[in-house]
C-alpha cells in the first residue's frame, strides 16, 4: 500500500502512544464479534473521541496487521466506500439486517 505525504504526516502528528492503545484494543476484537469507533474511544478513556479513532484505522495499515474490519459504527453500519469490510465480517459468521447493519445486539463485542 502506498500513502501519501498528507497521511504519513497525519500519522506522525499523532500521538505514537494513542495510536497504539486504540490498535491494541482493536486486536482484542475476536473474530465474529465487532466493536464501535465509541466503544473503542471509551476504552481508551478517550469518549469523545470517536473520529479520531476512525481516523487511526483508516491509516492502521501504516503500523502493520489489525482487524479493522471488526469495527463499525454505533449503529452497525460498516466504513462507506469499503466494499470488502462487509466480505470479511460475513467470512467470519457476523450477519447483517435488512438494512445491511450489523445487529449490535447480537455481534458487539464486550470487552471483559
């Protein structure tokens, strides 16, 4: 994957430390269970942070191998423009509604 010099100085703008804290938690996610951008934050004790955590996974690449796929937003609806996270969530036994959300109820992950 090549990234251009506005998202390599993004990411080097970011704190290193968060950065790590919200992969680390997103490599907790086990397969067939999804988590939220603000569910994410809040572990993190970051609550209002949801974007930023969105904006770390859109680069995750950057740092290596995650299951950002995993993470959705609050309503289970999946990153536009991602045609493949659908794919991967679904190989991996997660179902989607009629109106092609994840059933939050269902597939959320809680963290222990």
């Amino acid at each position: 994957m090549v990234y251009s010099f506005q998202e390599v100085t993004c990411v080097s703008a970011l704190d290193e430390r968060l950065i790590y804290e919200i992969l680390s938690v997103v490599s907790e996610i086990p397969e067939g269970r999804v988590a939220s951008y603000g569910q994410i934050a809040h572990l993190i004790g970051r609550d209002k942070n949801a974007r930023l955590v969105g904006k770390v996974l859109s680069l995750a690449g950057f740092y290596g191998d995650y299951p950002c796929h995993r993470v959705v937003n609050h309503a289970g609806r999946t990153a536009p423009g991602w045609h493949e996270q659908r794919f991967l969530l679904e190989s991996e036994g997660v179902c989607f509604k009629e109106n092609s959300c994840v059933d939050m109820r269902k597939y959320r992950w809680e963290c222990d």
